[in-house]
C-alpha cells in the first residue's frame, strides 16, 4: 500500500500545477517541513521566503492578491491560524483577497514536536472567519484536487495538511469529488454515517470494515471541504442512516463535528458523537502513542458508532 503525507503532496502539486497556473509561493523559513523547497528550485522568481516572521508573510500575500495575484502562503498550522490570525483577518478575509494560506502540520499527530506546535484549534479559527473556505484533503490525490480548485477560487481559503504518512484512499474506481463546498462519498451504508477528514478518513475506512464483521453497514464520507460543508451529501446520508459520527484530528469544539452538528440541529436533528481531541493541547511523542492517548484510532471510532446507533434506538 502506497503510503504519503498531505504536505508532501502540497508541494508537488505546487510544482505540477506551476505549469498551467500562475501563482506566487511565501515561507516563513519551513521549506523543506512544508515541501515548498520543490517549487522554490523549479520556480525561484515566483517564491520568496520571507523568514520567520508569518505575520510579515500574510501582509505581503495580501498586498500581493490585491494587485492581482494568486498566492499561497505556507507555514506551520500552529504559526498561521494562530501568530498571524489578525493578519489572515483583516488583511486577508476582510478585504476577501485571492491568498492561499497552506496549513502544514495540523493536528496532535504530527508527533514529537508537542503542544505549542500541535494546533488542535485552527478549524475553528478559520470556520468562524467570514469569506474565508477551507479544504483538508485526506490523500495525495485530494490534495492535488484541492490546491487546484484553491486556485480557481476567487478569494481566500485555508488548506490544512498532515505531517504523518497515510494510505492512498482514491486508488482503483474511486474518484475524489472534493472541491470548495463538496465531499466525497467513498463507502456506502446504512446503518450509520461517518463524516471524517484529513488522516482520520483513513481510519473511519478501517472502523467501517471491522464493523461490517458484526453486521453494521457504515457509511463513509471524506468531508475535504470543512466550510462550505456539504451539507446535501451529509443530509441525504443521515436521513437514511439516522445517526452520525465525525473523526477528525482537532479539538471536538469548533472543527468538523461542531460544522456537522450546525447543520444536522437545524435541518435534520439525529445522534451525534465526535471523535477527536477533548478540548486538550497536544504533547510529544510518536503519532500511534499519541492516537492512541488522544482517541484517534479506529477502535474509538468503533465505539462512538456503537454510542450512536445505541441512541438512535432509545437504548441509552
């Protein structure tokens, strides 16, 4: 099984697309962590590292997409959503320029880097930005697909990538439908729905087979586009499964399970539980301990469809 991150993808995708687009690249001194180094070689008069100073980046970003530019802008998630969140605000969302803020290193699976750079809150930074979409692709090839629709978009979008190597989920006769605004279905069911992203697609995957072995059918969605949510394949879903489960590797307040949830209380009320970091930072050590520590593994999504389906049926 073929097996690769979400930045590496970032930045060939960057080079690739290079060819048929034109966009410039910004760093704040992580080439090589945020694989932008491939396009800086290829490219050098399209990208500028502009040191560490993320806020200076942004600023350069915006005033670059005011005079016409499309620009992707890559940091760490913790150093984007968080140092320079006035910049991506105000400089950015408000005047809704044409920046591509890049979002490396997301979430407490990164590993041993630790609390102050696993950013478990930027979703919900972002989600509660106005004009501002975003995209979280789960494989290689949802992330060419969606830094090629963040470049057709007109206005700013927050893609988030992963640090940790994950199986390719779009290989065979599955094709990855994501773009802004749009999920992909990518396993049929009945019994309950699994809305999950970025690297915990992966493993929903995996819950859904060993679920199957004890005769519950789940139904499996890779939700890329976290705002807009696609809010008619998560309602067609649940309306036949009459329960939901969201997975994601960022804090359950404000990310892909408050968003679910947003749009099921209002439309469609049905049991929800979340997978994902309990409203806790993150800590050092090794992406499977951490999983594990933090409940990230297919075995806690298991047992939230097993929660769900118990309330869906009055049994607790």
């Amino acid at each position: 099984m073929h097996m690769s991150s979400t930045r590496e993808a970032y930045g060939a995708a960057l080079t690739e697309l290079a060819e048929k687009y034109e966009f410039f690249v910004f760093d704040a001194d992580l080439s090589k962590a945020t694989q932008t180094v491939h396009f800086a070689k290829k490219y050098p008069d399209r990208f500028t590292d502009m040191g560490i100073a993320e806020c200076n980046m942004m600023g350069y970003a915006a005033g670059y997409a005011a005079s016409g530019a499309v620009v992707f802008a890559s940091t760490f998630a913790a150093f984007a959503a968080g140092r320079a969140y006035d910049q991506i605000r105000n400089s950015i969302a408000y005047p809704n320029l044409n920046v591509k803020i890049a979002a490396t290193h997301g979430g407490v699976l990164i590993g041993a880097d630790g609390g102050s750079h696993q950013c478990v809150e930027d979703l919900a930074l972002m989600r509660a930005v106005p004009n501002m979409a975003i995209l979280y692709p789960a494989d290689t090839t949802e992330t060419k697909r969606c830094v090629e629709e963040a470049i057709k978009y007109k206005g700013p979008v927050y893609l988030r990538f992963g640090r940790l190597d994950s199986p390719e989920i779009y290989t065979g006769a599955k094709v990855c439908r994501a773009g802004i605004g749009k999920g992909t279905l990518v396993r049929d069911g009945q019994d309950v729905t699994i809305v999950a992203v970025g690297d915990m697609v992966s493993r929903a995957l995996e819950a859904a087979g060993r679920l199957q072995e004890d005769g519950i059918c789940a139904e499996v969605m890779d939700m890329a586009s976290v705002k807009p949510i696609d809010a008619e394949m998560l309602l067609e879903s649940v309306k036949k499964t009459g329960c939901a489960v969201t997975a994601e590797d960022h804090n359950v307040l404000g990310g892909l399970g408050g968003a679910v949830s947003e749009v099921l209380s209002k439309q469609y009320p049905v049991p929800v539980e979340m997978v994902g970091v309990q409203d806790v930072f993150g800590c050092s050590g090794v992406p499977g301990e951490l999983a594990v520590h933090y409940g990230l593994t297919s075995k806690n999504i298991i047992e939230a469809v097993q929660r769900t389906i118990k309330r869906k049926e009055g049994k607790s």
